[in-house]
C-alpha cells in the first residue's frame, strides 16, 4: 500500500521547465539555493538527516535556475512510506513553526556569524564597531579599537558587543 501525505505535494513540473521528470516522487517541502538563509539550509539539512540522508529512494535534486543559480530539492520516491511519514510529519509541524532544529540553526548561524567576523581585518572589525556605537548617543566616548584584535568568540558582553553580534547574525 502506498502511503498518502497529507502535507507534501507530489512533483509537478513548474511553467517553462527543462529537466529530468520526477513524476514517482513527493517533494520533502524544503530547498535551498544560492541565496537561502541559514534558516532554509538548517531545514534542509535537518530534513535530510531525518529522512537518513540520500538513498535510492531519497534523492536531492539539484537543479540550475535562472533566477538564483541553482536549487536543491529532497524528492521521496513514492514507496518509501518511512520517509514519506517522516517529511509528512516534519512538514505539518513546520506550518506551526518554521524550524525544525533550533540547536542546528542556531549553530549554523553563530558559525557563520564567527566565520565571517574572524575573516575581517582589524581595520573593518573596528570600523563595523565605530558605525555600531554611532547609533548610541552616550557610547560616543567608548574605545572600540579593542574590537580589531577580538575573535567573535571574545567579543564583549557590552553594548557594542552584543550589537555587533546580532548584526552578523541578523
């Protein structure tokens, strides 16, 4: 017996497509693409780890798209009912809330945030830090050259630090 989803779709070729076909599989209800944000390429991830990563019968398409370069989608072959219920199920809940692990997106993004900040010059760091305390009126006098030197993790619990931190994560 085949199961039937009730929150994924089954593939339909979009208007003015060129590819290969997928009309025996659902689509997981999650991609991404060059331009996602870390919260639909933390859902991806996750939904694929869920599903027990790739497989003959969980498959990520990848696609060229002329919009945003490319597209990766999970397709779920029509007789894997255990991953059908899995992303049946995954899906339903994220129509209450949109994430699916919020210690893998959080990671993901305090990752990011570090890698791009540790990547920065000293020079940019402090002048990130000097546009950061422009928006406080009574912060004007704060030394932020101490910011140059600093690794994400060693930011300071101060006005300025947290300010720069939500900034790189936002």
């Amino acid at each position: 017996m085949i199961y039937q989803p009730g929150n994924l779709q089954r593939w339909k070729p979009p208007k003015c497509y060129v590819g290969a076909e997928w009309k025996d599989y659902f689509s997981a209800g999650v991609g991404q693409s060059r331009d996602s944000d870390t919260l639909e390429r933390s859902n991806f991830a996750c939904m694929l780890e869920s599903l027990g990563g790739e497989s003959e019968t969980v498959i990520v398409v990848r696609e060229s798209h002329s919009a945003v370069g490319w597209v990766e989608w999970i397709a779920i072959h029509e007789t894997d009912a255990k991953a059908l219920q899995a992303a049946d199920k995954i899906k339903g809940a994220l129509a209450d809330y949109p994430v699916i692990n919020e210690s893998h997106w959080s990671e993901l993004e305090w990752n990011e945030a570090a890698d791009y900040w540790d990547s920065l010059s000293p020079r940019d760091k402090v002048r990130m830090a000097i546009d950061v305390r422009s928006r406080y009126h009574w912060l004007q006098k704060e030394p932020v050259w101490q910011y140059g030197r600093r690794s994400y993790s060693d930011l300071p619990d101060t006005t300025i630090g947290r300010a720069l931190e939500e900034s790189l994560r936002g």
